[in-house]
C-alpha cells in the first residue's frame, strides 16, 4: 500500500512577501485570505518550492532585505526543510531515511496538484492526453490509435487500386446477348484448311482436265492432218498415175511423128530444086531430132513421175497402217477427257466471314472475362477495405468503451483524442469555477501519496462550488489549501 502525506504544520520565514508564517491546517478546505499582495499566493508557492526544489522555485524567492530564507514542512511521518537551497529530510523516528530525498519528494507530489488552474489553461490536445494518461488508458488508446494510423496507411493504396479498377471496369463496354462460351475457332480455321485443300485438288483436277482437253484438241488435230494426208497422197497418185499414163501416150505418139518423119526423109526424092530439097531434108531432121528429144524428156518425166508415184504409195500405205492408231489415240484422249473429274471449288468467304464474327465474339468475351476477373478483383480489395475499415471502427469503439470504462476523476466527464469534455462542454467553455473544480479533481486523481492541493485564485469559487469543493476532498481524503482575496478578516487564515 502507498504511503499518503498531508500537512499537519507550516512555517515559513523570509520567503517572497512572508517575513514571518506558520499555522496548522483544520479542516478539509484551508483559506488564505487577505487583500491583494499580503503574501497569500506566497504561501502557496512556498509550500511548492519545497517540494520541487530548483524547478519550483520563483525568480526572487528570497524576501527582499532578509538574509536567510527557510520553510518547514511538517508531514507527519517526515519533515521537509528548505534553507536557503539547501534541502533537508527527516524522517520521524522509525521512518526510513533517503539518499536522494529530492528524488523522494518528486515521488510523492504532482506539479499539476499544486495548480489544478493550469489544467484549463493547456491545450485541448494536451488535456486530454493528460486524463488519458491519468485514467491509464492512454498507452491502450495510443496502441488502437496506432493500429488504426497503419491500418489507414495500409487502406490507402487499396482504396486508390479499388478506384483504379473501378475506372478500368467502367472503361471495359462488353456486349450483351453474347453466347456463355467462346466460339470454336480452330474448328473453323480446320474446316477453312479442309475447303482451301478440297480447292486445291479441284484447282489440279481443273488443270488436269484442260490437260487432257489440249491431248483431245492435239490427237484430233493430229487425226485431221493424218486423214487430209491420206486424202492428199490419194489424190496425189490419181494425179502421178494420170500423168504417167499422158506421158505414156505422148511419148508413143512422139515415137509415131517421128518414125512417119524418118520414114518420110527416106522416101525423099531429090524433085524440085536442090536448095528446097535441102531445107525439107534438114527440117525433116530437126524434127527426128526434136521428137527424138522430147520423148527422152517426156521418158525422164515419167521415170520422175513414177519415182514420186511409188513415194506416195508408200506415204499412203504408211498412213493407212497407222489411220487406226490415229482414230484409237483420239478416242482414248476422248474417253480420259470425259472421265477426267471436274475441279468444283468451294466458296471459302463465307468461313472467312463466319470466322471473322467468331474471333469479334471471342474478343467481346474476351472483355467480359476480364471485366469479371477485374470485378472479381475489385470485390476482394474492397473485402480488404472493408476489413481494414471495421478494424478501425472497432478499435474506435473499443475506444470509445475504453474511454466510457475509464474511471473519471469527476463524474460527467469524457475525454476524446483531441479534447476533454465535462457534460458535453470542452473545459475551455467551461466557468471559471468549474474549470477549478476539474483541476483539482484532476490533481487528486493523479497525486495520491501527498493529499494536498493548492488553489493560488479561489476568487471564482461561491459558497456552493466550496461546499462540493469540500465534499469532493472529504471523499477522496484529501486537503484543499486556496488563496483568495477577501478583506473582512472574517475567512480563513488571513494574511496581512
């Protein structure tokens, strides 16, 4: 169990405005009254320079004109004595003594205890860490705050990729009415190469038919020319024949002219005159002569004749030999023509265009899938968000139980992260008398070895706030010592 002080005597001498003061404490509420500037404030301050020491101490502690300054502190179970700088703790008898009694007294004192006023004047930020940190919620409340600050950070760039995606899906247009699955490409893509290969052999079976459409054409033309080839060597020898048979007659004739001609040169007399007889004998031989001559042309024709007669015949038989030949190629060439299949190619836009609606169809799905995958996505960020949200909510509301649970030094009071409220009003808007009241509760709450506080302006205080000012120290065991102008000598312990 803690120990607990309280003033039972104080003394001080040469301290600020006091020459000389020292009294017992009655009662819960101890006023120091008196007109301004009679040494009420300072005694106060005397009784928190002894405790705090150097930190505590006014600029001038010493009155002006003394030579030595003290201030006794009787505590009961010790006895504070400050001369001067010099600190000295006694211990009542059976009381431990200190090796650090400065030390000691910090342990046991709270500057906030000696002027609850203060806590009014500090920020709102700052008050309310202060109660936090008296209620012992405030290392709890700094841990959900931190949980939450990293939780936000952590939310952030969730939230701004929940927004990315939300913009990305927005952007995706996807058709409707568009089938549940894709559309079988490749199935397309094989009947295509199927029709483009069935083309292919049509294409060489169209080829191969107008091959065999020129041998057709060939062995017909070449049937036509065998068939005028026979017809002219036919006619041909009709025509060498009937020569040969012309020259034949001619040349008999020729022999005829001139036998009558040689027969008539011999049966020539010489009757007449010698050159007559000379001119028909020499015109008689030019015409032995002459026949002689043309049948040897006539004969060397013929031969020539005969020669080509025999040529023909022999062409013509040759070409009768081979005439069944020509009729038997012909029809062959015929027959593989008309058996020959025809090359009927199949109209491949139509798959071209089938395909092209597939792979818009797949393409559109393919939006879809990834608009739903995006969707998908998003849907599990946001279950992030979320999360993280309802963790920062329900470390609020844990905060707000904690704040709720929190013992209160005074009751209507609540305290928030930026500012402490007493029945809903920040204790800036609070009276004057109200903020005192909050102060000291405050400092009884968190000072609870040394059960002082210290009022240096009780001017706001009425009897009422004096009457809960009391009740307030009766039921925390503590001591309330306060400065207040009054000049009836009436009140208190009065200063002059």
């Amino acid at each position: 169990m803690t120990d607990t002080y309280r003033i039972i005597e104080f003394s001080a001498e040469n301290f600020k405005r006091l020459r000389m003061m020292a009294f017992q404490p009655k009662g819960r509420v101890t006023r120091l009254t008196g007109k301004n500037d009679q040494g009420k404030s300072s005694v106060l301050d005397a009784v928190a320079y002894a405790f705090g020491g150097k930190k505590a101490a006014p600029e001038m502690p010493m009155r002006r004109g003394a030579k030595t300054m003290e201030i006794m502190l009787n505590l009961g179970k010790l006895i504070v004595r400050r001369t001067g700088t010099r600190l000295q703790v006694t211990p009542a008898k059976g009381e431990k003594a200190w090796n650090t009694p400065q030390a000691m007294l910090d342990s046991i004192y709270d500057e906030l205890a000696f002027n609850p006023q203060e806590f009014a004047l500090m920020d709102a930020e700052d008050q309310a860490e202060a109660l936090r940190k008296l209620t012992g919620i405030d290392a709890e409340l700094k841990r959900l705050d931190k949980a939450n600050v990293d939780d936000y950070a952590a939310r952030t760039p969730i939230n701004a990729e929940v927004k990315r995606l939300q913009a990305e899906i927005a952007s995706i247009l996807v058709q409707d009415g568009l089938p549940k699955e894709k559309v079988d490409e490749e199935a397309i893509k094989a009947r295509k190469r199927e029709a483009n290969e069935a083309n292919r052999n049509a294409l060489a079976r169209t080829v191969e038919k107008q091959r065999l459409a020129g041998a057709l054409a060939d062995a017909e033309m070449g049937e036509q020319r065998h068939m005028q080839l026979l017809k002219d060597k036919a006619e041909l020898i009709k025509l060498l024949i009937s020569k040969i048979d012309g020259l034949d007659q001619g040349m008999i004739w020729v022999a005829n002219v001139a036998g009558t001609v040689q027969e008539r040169l011999l049966d020539t007399k010489p009757e007449g005159a010698f050159a007559q007889l000379g001119t028909t004998i020499d015109t008689l031989k030019y015409a032995v002569q002459a026949a002689q001559i043309s049948q040897t042309q006539m004969r060397e024709v013929s031969e020539s004749a005969a020669s080509a007669l025999d040529q023909a015949r022999l062409t013509l038989s040759a070409a009768e030999h081979t005439e069944q030949s020509v009729h038997d190629a012909v029809a062959e060439a015929r027959i593989a023509w008309e058996n020959a299949p025809s090359g009927e190619t199949a109209d491949t836009a139509a798959l071209d265009e089938e395909l092209e609606r597939a792979q818009l169809v797949n393409r559109e799905i393919d939006k879809r899938t990834r608009q739903a995958g995006l969707i998908e996505l998003r849907r599990g960020k946001q279950a992030e968000v979320d999360q993280l949200t309802r963790a920062m909510e329900d470390r609020e509301e844990e905060k707000r139980k904690a704040i709720a649970d929190a013992k209160m030094p005074l009751e209507g009071l609540t305290v928030t992260e930026k500012r402490v409220l007493l029945n809903g009003i920040p204790v800036k808007q609070l009276g004057e008398a109200r903020q005192i009241l909050l102060g000291v509760a405050i400092g009884i709450a968190r000072n609870p070895s040394l059960r002082l506080v210290l009022i240096p302006h009780g001017e706001a205080l009425d009897e009422d706030t004096l009457a809960e000012l009391g009740k307030m120290a009766e039921e925390k065991d503590f001591y309330v010592w306060m400065a207040k102008v009054d000049s009836s000598g009436k009140v208190g312990i009065y200063l002059e």
